[in-house]
C-alpha cells in the first residue's frame, strides 16, 4: 500500500535551471494537491486539482506550473528556479468533496543556490 | 482575512503530563476542521476531523473538541512516541485546506 509517493525526496538546484517534482497515488483519489512547507509558515497550497485534467491555482500560486494528465500523477514544475523557492514540498490526495482527509507523501527536499 | 493561529508553538511536557494544544479561526464558511501529526522528516498524517461546534473525537491519549472559534488537541498522560508536530487546519471552498503553523510537542522520559 503505497499511498502517495513524490519523487525526488531530495534536490539542489542552480538558480535559473528548471525541475518537475513527481507525485503519483494509488488510491484513486480525485483530488490532488501541491504544498509548500517553510519554517514559521505552514504549509501553504500551492495548486491544486479536482479531477484529471483539471488544474487551480492555491495561495502561493506564481513561479509553479503543475500538470495532471492522468488521474493519479500530478506533476508540479518550476521554470525558473529562484532561492525563495527553497522548501519543502508536499503533494497530497484525498477522495471525495466533503470530507478531505488528505493524504500525504512524504516529501521532497528542495535547495536552489 | 481567513486565518489560523496555534499555540503554543512548542511545548514541552514530562512523560504523564497531560496538557492541551490551541487551535483558533477566523474562516467564513467553514466545512470541516482537522488535526494532523507530522512527525520530523515526514509528511503530515491524519488523526481527526471535527465538523460542528460541541463535536468531540478521541483516539488513544488524544481529545479533539470544536468550538465556534476554536479547537482544543488535549493530550492525557503523554508517552514520548506522542512527540511530534501537531497541525491544524480548516476546510474551505472547494476541497481547500487553510494550515496553522503548528505546535511542536516534545515529550521527555
């Protein structure tokens, strides 16, 4: 059972270069979600997804794309990537409107110098 | 504004000691309040839900109570394994959580 996974747990970045953080569920979730963790601020949503092939904007929106063109892959790029986009990010699923318990991935470790 | 606001945002506690964790709102339209565990290096994990003021949910040491403008995590007789960091969020809009900043619980032997 193995719930949501992100791929990488971990990256460093260059200013400037770009990425595509993974994360894949297998529970057949509808809804997908990004989260952005920093030290004093929460987790804050970032996009998120209510079916295949639908995609919204969260809180903290600008400097991301995301993509979900299959129902239990939601992929989350960054273009340009800046410092002040150094975090932790988290993806998470969660099966019905109404009663979001959502389920989390375990992370991934972001760096940009 | 909606806003969410733990405290406090650590708290340390003997082994036994029972004590309560804050959870306090300002959300309009409020759908649902839930409270996670996140445990270091690891993503947050589910523990409750409370939809109405009145409602209460328990779960081995763990109490979660709802009012109109907050939410109690009390924590009876705590076990170092309860050590970790509790968050609390409310739902709003379509499928939107709203996250406080958390409160790291440390329970000493």
């Amino acid at each position: 059972n193995a719930g949501v996974t992100q791929t990488p747990k971990f990256r460093v970045l260059k200013t400037g270069q770009s990425m595509t953080l993974l994360c894949a569920q297998d529970m057949n979730h509808e809804y997908m979600y990004w989260y952005r963790q920093d030290p004093g601020m929460g987790l804050r949503l970032i996009h998120y997804s209510v079916g295949e092939g639908t995609t919204a904007k969260g809180e903290v929106p600008d400097g991301y794309n995301v993509s979900r063109l299959k129902k239990q892959n939601f992929l989350l790029g960054l273009e340009s990537a800046a410092p002040s986009q150094t975090s932790v990010y988290f993806c998470a699923s969660s099966y019905r409107q109404g009663n979001t318990e959502a389920f989390f991935g375990q992370g991934t470790r972001l760096t940009v110098v | 504004e909606d806003q969410v606001t733990q405290s406090p945002e650590a708290l340390r506690l003997q082994e036994g000691e029972s004590s309560s964790l804050n959870c306090s709102y300002t959300v309009s339209g409020l759908r649902g309040l839930f409270w996670y565990r996140q445990d270091p290096g690891k993503g947050p994990e589910f523990l409750f839900t409370l939809y109405s003021a009145g409602e209460e949910k328990e779960k081995e040491r763990l109490k979660a109570t709802l009012t109109k403008k907050e939410s109690f995590l009390h924590i009876t007789a705590p076990k170092p394994e309860d050590s970790a960091t509790y968050l609390c969020a409310v739902q709003k809009g379509a499928q939107k959580l709203v996250f406080g900043q958390g409160t790291r619980l440390t329970i000493n032997p």
